[in-house]
C-alpha cells in the first residue's frame, strides 16, 4: 500500500526521503518515479519496529519474506505484486549501499509470476460513470475541476500522470488541441473535444481563478494550495467514487473503461493504438480481450499486434 509523505512515520520518513534522493541521483529515476517507490516501500519501512534505523541493522532474510508472504495474502493482482518487489528490491540494495544493512538482502525477494498481456482489463460497470458525474457540486471549484479531470480520463483516455502534467499553454484554446506529456517525456498532440475543452475553460476561469499563480492546470482545493499530483489524481478520483456511493477505483479503469469503448464502438486497433499512445500495438491488444463478438471481427488485425513480440 503507498503511503502518502506526510502520512509517513516519523522515524521511517528519513530513511524513505533518503532512498528517493538516492533514486535520483544514483538510478537518475524521474521525480515522479522516485516518489513512487519510496511511497510503495513506505508499508515495509513502517512494518518493521521503530525505529527504522535499528530494524534494518536487525534485519534477516526471514523478515523480508515474512513481508513479502504478507503483501502476497493481500490478493493483488500479480503485475502489482511484481512492481511492488521491484520496489523492495530497489530499497534493500540501498540500505545494503548506504550501510543500514550487513548484507544486500535484494536477492531473497522473489519474482511474482506474471505474464506480459495476460490479464483482461477491467471497464467500470454501466452507469458507474454517470453516477460519478451526477455526484459533483458544479457549484464549487472542486467540483469544476473534477469534472474537468474526469472528462480527461472519459474523453481523451488521459493518464493521472498526463493530467497532473498539464500546463496552461498545453491547451490549444484556438486550435482545438490538447499537448499531453507521456512516459519518457513524450509530447503528443490530441484533438480536444468541446466538452472537455469547456470543462476545462469553466475551471480554469472560475474554479482555479486567481488562487493560483502558477503554469499548472489543476490544484488542490485545501490550503495550502499546490499543484494537484499523479497520486493527487488518483486520490480525487477515488474520493469522487466516494461520493458517488461506488466501489472505490483508480484513474486507469477510466482509461480501460476509454479504450474498451472505443473498440466496441468500432475502432480499429490500430485507431485505439493512437488514442492511448502506445508504443506498441500488442500492448493495446489487450482491450480486444473484453468483448468476444468484437474479438472475432479483430482476427485479422491479430497478427499485425503479435508480430512485434514473435516476428522473425
């Protein structure tokens, strides 16, 4: 489970703040990366007796799979085991580095078994989007910028990293357009569809308003106001399903639920390809999973994704 920085406990967070300079310095990790993993690997820190410092000088190769057979009983899907591993891994060959740890413990952490494209994504159930849209207060700044992240996620298949990544001259207010940010910093170029693009204008002009001063797009609504992050994303998302009354999800249903509908619509793989920005089309191949009636009329465009992966 990630743990927020300020949630973090006391004697844990030096170590955590540590090992995500570390990150950035020695694995030359992007700041949203580092943060990621010592969020992630804030659970087994904080697992551990306090204090931190003493428990890793205890440390066996026993209480790290004790941990590991705990995060597994959890029930989490293996790819989200498997990074979860990566993770701990990263952070033991750190306390092992920087000398917490007699012995670099990285090894005993064993791989969860996961197939690349093997599991089905997972839209949300018919209706659950209205009722997320139904439950907000249009009245409010919040509810002017979830909608507006919401539209994001709905319309355009945006990731939370993306959204959190905007900034105002990524809006192409005259020509239609929306510049989002992608992994590697890849800068691409999507048509922004009215209702986004008014969702957006309404916040900017009178959610956001004069509260903030800086390029980013979305901010939080608490004092002190700051610029909403990827985990911010997520955490708004999970708070509008709250009040929606729906089981809680993450922004990434949104983006299956986005490219699930896009290929029931008719869209080519190649089409939702293009939509997600992939780099590879056997990636996108997996939304073809959901709908077997689509799947047969997609037989022919199989080969064409799995070539990248057993072509010769």
């Amino acid at each position: 489970m990630a743990i927020h920085r300020d949630q973090r406990r006391a004697d844990a967070r030096d170590v955590l703040d540590e090992f995500e300079t570390w990150l950035l310095r020695e694995r030359s990790a992007q700041e949203r990366t580092a943060a990621a993993y010592s969020a992630r690997v804030a659970g087994f820190a904080e697992w551990l007796p306090a204090p931190t410092e003493h428990s890793l000088g205890q440390l066996t190769a026993a209480t790290v799979i004790e941990w590991v057979n705990l995060e597994a009983s959890r029930g989490l899907k293996a790819s989200t085991l498997g990074k979860q591993m990566v993770m701990l891994r990263s952070f033991l060959q750190f306390c092992h580095r920087s000398g917490r740890t007699g012995q670099n413990f990285s090894g005993v952490v064993p791989h969860a078994a996961a197939w690349r494209l093997s599991s089905i994504p997972d839209p949300v159930p018919a209706g659950t989007i209205e009722a997320l849209f139904d439950s907000l207060n249009l009245h409010s700044s919040k509810g002017l910028r979830d909608r507006a992240i919401l539209l994001l996620l709905t319309g355009l298949g945006l990731r939370a990293c993306e959204i959190a990544a905007l900034r105002l001259d990524d809006i192409g207010w005259q020509t239609g357009s929306l510049r989002a940010r992608g992994k590697g910093d890849r800068m691409d170029e999507l048509p922004l569809p009215d209702e986004v693009g008014q969702a957006l204008e309404d916040y900017v002009l009178y959610g956001r308003g004069g509260r903030v001063q800086g390029d980013e797009v979305f901010w939080t609504v608490i004092d002190p106001v700051q610029p909403l992050t990827a985990n911010g994303v997520c955490g708004t998302v999970r708070q509008i399903c709250i009040q929606a009354g729906v089981t809680k999800f993450g922004p990434h249903r949104l983006r299956q639920t986005f490219a699930t509908g896009a290929l029931a619509s008719g869209a080519t793989l190649q089409e939702v390809q293009g939509l997600l920005r992939h780099a590879h089309l056997r990636t996108t191949a997996i939304y073809a999973k959901v709908d077997k009636n689509r799947l047969t009329q997609l037989v022919g465009e199989w080969p064409a994704a799995a070539l990248g992966r057993w072509g010769r």
